[in-house]
C-alpha cells in the first residue's frame, strides 16, 4: 500500500514498523461541544483506514486520544456552573453517540489527558532533564531553537515561524516571560477556579500538545506507524508533537503522517461568524449517518470537500440505488437454479472479480475511497445487465454478486444495513389473497387488496418470479 506522507510530501509503500501490526494514533475532539461536520472527516477516513488494514490481514492497534481538559472547556464548565469532568463525561458520551450514527468503530483504546497525567509529567520531566525545556514561575515551556529541526512537518523554517509568532503575540519578548515567541506550553501553573495537579513544578496542566505525545508514547511506543488527522493540525499541533516526542525519546516519532482535506460549506470555509457551522447533530436530522459516511468518502481524503444540500441529496440517491440493488439481489436469490455457469455468466464471474482488483488498487494506492466506490457502482451496473428478472440465474452467480458488494461496503462501512423482510400474518395474507385473486383473474379484488397493502407502506411488484414487496416510509 502507498500512503502521502505529509512528512516527506510524496506517496511512499507503507512498511510497518513491525510486520502484520499497524500502529496506528489520531487526535481526537476537545470535549466541550457537540463534534461538528468538519470532525466527521478524519473519523470516518482514519476508520475506513483501520477498516482496510484489517481487511488486508493486518493487526491495527488504534489510538484515538480525548482531550478533557483545556481552556475552552473550563470556561465552557465555569458558564455553566458545572466540573470540568463532568463536562467531559457529558460530551464523550454525545461523541460516542454521534460516531456509532456514522458507522466509526471505537479505537483500540480511547485515553483522556486527565487519565495520564503522570505519563504527561514524565515526558516533560525527560524534556527538562535534557535542558529542551525551562520553568517560568510554575509554567514550564519547550525551546523550541534547541531542535534543529522544527518546523520539518510542516515545511516552515523555524526563522519564519518566529517573525510570524511575534506579529501574532503583537508584544516584545521583554513582556514575555517566554525566551521566544514560538515556544509552547508543557506545563500551565494553576488559576484560580481551573481544576489542577501536583506536579515537580507547582499545582497546574498540561498543556494541549504535550497529551498527546505522552499517550502516544505510553500506549503505542517511542515510535509509532502512522500518525493522523486533520490537516489544520499540521501546525502547530503535529509539529509540536514532533518536537517534544524527538527530543524526549532521541527516535523518530513517526514514520507516516496522514492528513485529511478541509470541509467547506456551500464553497465557503465553515465558520459560526457565517451562519454555515453545523454540528454532526444537526445534520443527522436530514440525513442518515450512511449518507454521511458515503459522501465523505466520495472524495479522496486529501482533497477538499464541499458541503452542500445539493451534494447530499445525490449522495444519498446513490446509497439508495446500492440498496436497491442488494434487494433485488436477494430476490433474485430465492428464485435462482443450482446449475453449471454458462459461458456469459462465466464472463460475468470474471468481471466481478475485476471489479475487486479495482477496488483494492484504489485502496492501495493512497486510500482512495472515491475509485474504490466506483468500483462498487461497476458491480452494480454489471449485474443489472447480466442477471434476469426471468428467473433464469444461476445461484451461485447472485450470491457472489451480493456477497461481493457486501464485503468490498464492509471496508468502506457502508452498505451493511439488513432491510427486516419479516411480514406480519394480516400482511401475508392480504398477499396470498391477491396472488388468488389474480390467478382467478378477479382484477377488481387484486387491485383493492394491491391499495390496502400501500396504506401499510407495503409496495408490490408483479415479477416473472413471483410477487416482490418493499417498505416505504409512513
């Protein structure tokens, strides 16, 4: 499998560190607020991800980090008179929610910063022990001149970085008790009314990007396969990590850095200020998580995408016409022959498995789910045209077409959903009667019966092979 590693900037053939096992981290959300649409993304590429690996044979120990204390949420936590765990806790349990809605597995292991805190202190205590760290008064920084190679992930020599920081800062270093502009927090010296713990350095926190390298190092190792997320967490987020990690453990931190495209809204960055932020909440509302989940994956993961009404509208015609395949597949099954394969369904089989080829190579080459969907649809396609609504199909060749579009789905997390064909006994029997009804050509009886099955959201279709029904929404 090739892989775009944001760290060298081209594809590379992904070689794990050890053989058949993935070790695999991506950042998680603050736990202050609902997860919005633009989080959706790196959850459903980085499963799908996980999802493919395993597939292949591979064993992925995925770590997916919640960051449960920080700035926002204890101001989030003192506006509404509540903890900041409990706060966490309410919104871990709304992530879970929403993630299940979208088809994403749970991680491996799922830490919180609070839950590692002597991980944490460890680290920076190795980081000052080494002379890359200092302590201001309780709050205890990284330097960031002493590694010679900040700024390596994200391309920016560390000189640019500083003039950048100090027009952001918008003060001199004499107001500063920072040595320099770009070094970042490890440890943050309590406040009044911020939940803290003891430390060699006074009561405080961690600060953001130290978690997560210490709960990298801790679950996953010095040095880890692939490390994901999304792509405005390049800097400073991933390339602090860097930093630390380096210079704490002496080894690369990474070998793999994965980083997914922006979500754009109606071709507009997403932002609260334009009215254009939703929530994954919000859009459950209007649509299915599977629609969700598909579209997203409709475009490769490194090129941005474009929210809008109109695209979910066809994304959501599409899983529907997967769907409608799968149901006449399962039609078709009942009524298919257990027989030798003629020459064209020989050719047909052959075209299957094309059609798998395809879809691997996609996958292989950088995840590109979108080709990998393509190849599903040629699948779809392939069997509207080969296999017969006159019940001449051999049961083999339909149950392979449907097993196969259930497992190349499974990879992606789609297509999975299992329609309940159970009918209640008023219901098979209104059926049995019009079937009778028809077969004496009694047509006015037939047709009564046909409106009262509609009025229970029963639809019929008269086949060469018998009597077909769907559900439809009341």
């Amino acid at each position: 499998m090739k892989i775009y590693n944001t760290l060298t900037r081209q594809k590379q053939e992904f070689v794990p560190i050890t053989e058949g096992h993935v070790k695999m981290y991506a950042c998680g959300p603050t736990v202050y607020n609902l997860i919005h649409i633009g989080n959706a993304r790196p959850l459903i590429v980085f499963d799908t991800l996980r999802r493919y690996m395993e597939y292949r044979g591979m064993k992925v120990t995925f770590v997916q980090n919640f960051t449960d204390v920080d700035d926002k949420m204890i101001r989030r936590a003192n506006d509404e008179g509540t903890t900041v765990r409990e706060l966490g806790e309410r919104f871990i349990a709304e992530y879970f929610k929403d993630a299940q809605s979208l088809g994403v597995h749970a991680a491996t292991i799922h830490p919180k910063a609070t839950e590692n805190i002597d991980a944490i202190i460890d680290v920076i205590k190795k980081l000052e022990n080494k002379g890359y760290a200092y302590n201001v008064d309780g709050n205890v920084y990284f330097s960031t001149r002493k590694f010679g190679e900040y700024g390596k992930l994200s391309k920016q020599p560390l000189e640019d970085l500083m003039a950048g920081a100090g027009e952001r800062d918008g003060r001199t270093l004499d107001h500063d008790e920072k040595k320099e502009p770009m070094d970042f927090a490890l440890w943050k010296k309590q406040k009044e009314g911020e939940p803290a713990w003891e430390s060699p350095w006074g009561m405080g926190r961690p600060g953001w990007h130290i978690e997560c390298s210490a709960m990298v190092n801790k679950f996953l190792g010095e040095t880890i396969d692939i490390h994901a997320g999304g792509k405005d967490l390049i800097f400073p987020h991933h390339e602090n990590e860097v930093a630390q990690s380096e210079c704490a453990n002496g080894v690369p931190f990474a070998n793999y850095w994965m980083h997914n495209g922006y979500i754009n809204v109606d071709n507009q960055k997403m932002s609260k200020s334009l009215g254009n932020f939703f929530t994954v909440r919000d859009v459950l509302e209007r649509y299915d998580g599977e629609t969700v989940r598909f579209f997203m994956l409709s475009v490769h993961y490194r090129n941005p995408v474009n929210f809008a009404d109109t695209l979910m509208e066809q994304a959501k015609a599409a899983v529907e016409r997967v769907y409608t395949c799968i149901d006449n597949l399962e039609f078709l099954l009942n009524a298919g022959e257990e027989r030798e394969l003629t020459d064209d369904e020989k050719e047909y089989s052959a075209k299957l498995d094309k059609c798998k080829e395809k879809f691997i190579d996609a996958m292989e080459d950088d995840l590109n789910t979108a080709d990998a969907i393509a190849a599903i649809f040629d699948i779809v396609y392939a069997s509207n045209t080969a296999l017969s609504n006159e019940g001449n199909n051999a049961k083999q060749t339909v149950q392979k077409t449907l097993d196969l579009i259930r497992e190349l789905g499974g990879v992606l997390g789609l297509f999975m959903k299992s329609e309940d064909k159970s009918l209640n006994s008023e219901i098979e029997e209104l059926i049995e009667r019009r079937n009778k009804a028809r077969a004496e050509k009694n047509w006015a009886e037939a047709d009564a019966i046909r409106d009262k099955l509609k009025e229970m959201n029963i639809v019929l279709e008269d086949t060469p092979m018998g009597v077909k029904w769907n559900r439809t929404e009341g």
